[in-house]
C-alpha cells in the first residue's frame, strides 16, 4: 500500500480507473480486486470520493 500512498491525487485516481477497465473486460484475478481494495482504501483517507459505478464487473 506505500505505493499508493506515495501517487499524487491524479495518478491514484487514473490507476482506479485503469484497474476497473481491466476488470470490466473480463480480465479478473485475485490480486486485481487486492489491488483495486488498497486503492479505495488509500483514495477514502484522501477524501477522493470512489464512483461506485466504476467497481462492478460486466
């Protein structure tokens, strides 16, 4: 989670955006819904509010 902790607001942001459109085209793993849960995490203690419709699959 440092990793993330250590992005700036904009990068956070775009990687939640490009972790989705992975999931979104079928390409799910474990380690994609991880990595998708320590980006949240690190977003909500930013206050960066999470589009809930970005978090589903299909």
């Amino acid at each position: 989670m440092d990793f993330y902790e250590q992005l700036p607001d904009d990068l956070l942001i775009e990687f939640y955006y490009e972790i989705n459109k992975t999931i979104k085209k079928g390409n799910i793993k474990k380690t994609t819904y991880y990595e998708l849960g320590l980006l949240i995490s690190v977003m909500n203690r930013r206050g960066i509010p999470v589009d809930p419709s970005h978090c589903q699959a299909g």
